[in-house]
C-alpha cells in the first residue's frame, strides 16, 4: 500500500511539473500501438491507456487492401479514418501499414484477371488512392509487407506473379502519391534466418542504387522468450547499418511459443519477457537518433494480442498491460532500464 501511494504521489508530481511520466516520456523516440477502432469507440480503459502511453498510433487492420478497398470500384475509408480522427484529436504520430501485402487481399484482387499492364494499373489506384486519402495524415507507410520468404527468396504472391519488379514500383507509386511520406519495408522473422535478411539488406542496396525512394525498414519483432538475443541484435545491427530509418513496428513477445494449454505465466516466464523488452528498449536507445522512428507494439492489452485471435492461443500474455489494462511488472522494469541510459 505504501510503496502504490509513492508511486502515485511520483506521479501527480512528474505530471504537476508538466513531466510525462510514462515510458513514452521517458525515451526520445516515439512508443506506438497498434489499435482497433472498435476497442477504442467500446472500451473505455483501452482509449484511456492508448491515450496515455503511446504517442504514435498504427491501425491494426483498417488500412489494409481488404478493409479500405473491399470492391473493385469501392474504397472505404471509414474505420481507418476513425484512427486519424483519434490520432488527431489526441496529438498522436500515426503510422499508415500497409499498401502492399500478399495477406488480408480482397477478393477481386485475387481474382483479377489481366496482363501485367493491368494488374499494375491496378496497383497503381490501389497505392495511390489510398496514399492520397491519407496524405497529410500519416507520417509514413508500409508500402510493402512480408515480401521474403525465410530461405530468400521472394514469396509467391499474386502480386510476385502479375508484376515483374513489384516491390520497386509500389515505393514509386506510394512516393509519387505522398512525397512527404516516409517509405518502409516492413517484415517479421529476420533473427536467426540470415537468408531471409539478406534477401532484405539485397533489395535495399538495389532500390538505393536505382533511386527508388525507400526510406526506413520496420522489424516487426514478433519476437518470443526463446528468440536469441545475439541474433536480434545482429538484425539490428544490420538494418541501422543500412543508413535508414528503423521502426521496431509490431512488438510483441510470446511467452509460451509451443501454445501449451497448461500453461502458466510464471516468475521465470515473466523475468525472461522483462529481459526481452529491456534487450530490445536498451539496442533501440542506442540507435542514431536520426534513425529512431519509433517502437510500435501490437495492440495494447494482453486479451487484445492477435496472438489470442488470429492464432487462438489463449494463454499468451505477450503485452506490458493485463486483462485490465494495467501495467504488468515488466512495464515498470522497462520505466526503469530505459531511465538508466539516459
Ligand atoms: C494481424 C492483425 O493483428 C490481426 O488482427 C489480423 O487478423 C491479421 O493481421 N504482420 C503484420 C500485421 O504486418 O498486419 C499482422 O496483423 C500481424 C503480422
């Protein structure tokens, strides 16, 4: 009881003195979430803690081909502009993801038939109608999602299959429609598959040779407690070593990869969670500043992760908030390795 009236007596004074107390006041580089319209408009506690704790924003889903353009000759546009209005409304960066990608595609678009002049003309008024839309709103795009497989090469996809160069046309489209917008590639996965990032480091080196406008690489890092820590730092590494801006753009942490269903979020699970985010948050402060875009975690309440949805394992706690959106120990562990490097 003592030790909650210091903290809260801390609090009232850091807030009192204009200080912003949370973990986004305490780094000098922006912590996201991604959010759900939905739980933003229904939940009162999940608004509350995505307005205190993050300044930059991603929607999870609504900007996505299959959401914002449902219909050949439709775009719908109302859910993701539900995430501009908060973002706006609430002073919040927001993150536009994601023009390209081989997942959540619509129908029509996979049945689609044409040449590749058609299907180009396609994604043409995919990307450029929606970077339009968003102009002036977001700060930058994912303009192409997941493009490699783990051995290196390039996913089959029908957009690998349509359009030869896909991925160096998408970033043209995305810069002709939003010169403002800073252009990322964004994957998951590159710890401990050397194939796959180099496959990445590749594709990078060859847009910059032919001045293709890519400005930053977003490591997802859906990452777990038995993810190796030499090898996510070596990714990082070499992704910083690229001169671009780096986005840590989907965080999350799986404490029980293997989906156990006798699980239980223990000490030893929780210490090597806290080691995790503090590893991450510590090789993130150490980036160039100029290279920081940010740290983005997926969605923010543990009963909100993809990991319980998509996935269906009910028994991942991979967040810094609980079932109640409150701090979970590894938040004020990470308050405090982060104060110990500024
Ligand atoms: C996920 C969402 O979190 C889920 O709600 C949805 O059902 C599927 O997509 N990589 C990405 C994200 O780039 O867009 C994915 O988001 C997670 C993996």
């Amino acid at each position: 009881m003592k030790n909650i009236l210091l903290a809260l007596s801390l609090f009232m004074t850091l807030i009192s003195r204009g200080q912003d107390p949370f973990l986004k006041g305490q780094v000098h580089f922006p912590v996201g979430a991604s959010l759900n319209p939905r739980l933003l408009e229904n939940n009162p506690n999940y608004r509350a803690r995505a307005i205190s704790e993050f300044n930059s924003v991603t929607a999870e889903n609504h900007m996505k081909m299959m959401l914002v353009h449902p219909e050949q000759n439709r775009f719908d546009f109302s859910k993701g502009d539900e995430i501009v209005n908060y973002a706006m409304a609430n002073k919040k960066r927001l993150h536009g993801h994601t023009l390209v990608w081989h997942n959540q595609v619509p129908t029509w678009m996979k049945e689609f038939q044409g040449d590749s002049q058609a299907w180009e003309a396609m994604l043409k008024n995919h990307v450029q109608e929606v970077a339009k839309h968003y102009k002036g709103k977001v700060v930058g795009w994912d303009v192409v999602n997941e493009s490699f497989l783990d051995e290196g090469s390039l996913r089959p996809s029908i957009w690998a299959e349509h359009i030869p160069d896909y991925i160096a046309k998408s970033f043209q489209l995305a810069h002709e429609a939003d010169p403002d917008a800073i252009l990322f590639y964004n994957d998951y996965g590159q710890d401990g598959k050397p194939k796959k990032m180099q496959a990445i480091l590749d594709m990078v080196k060859d847009l910059k040779a032919r001045n293709i406008p890519i400005h930053g690489l977003g490591l997802q890092m859906h990452i777990n407690i038995d993810s190796k820590d030499e090898e996510l730092q070596k990714v990082i590494e070499q992704s910083v070593a690229t001169g671009l801006k780096i986005h840590f753009s989907e965080l999350d942490i799986a404490v029980n990869p293997k989906n156990q269903a006798d699980f239980v979020y223990d000490e030893t699970a929780k210490k090597a969670q806290i080691a995790k985010f503090n590893l991450l948050f510590k090789t993130y402060q150490q980036i160039p500043s100029s290279q920081q875009y940010g740290i983005t975690f997926w969605n923010v309440g543990d009963q909100d992760t993809w990991l319980r949805g998509y996935f269906k394992r009910p028994k991942e706690y991979p967040l810094l908030f609980d079932e109640n959106y409150e701090r979970k120990g590894a938040y004020d562990e990470l308050l405090k390795s982060v104060k110990n490097v500024n």
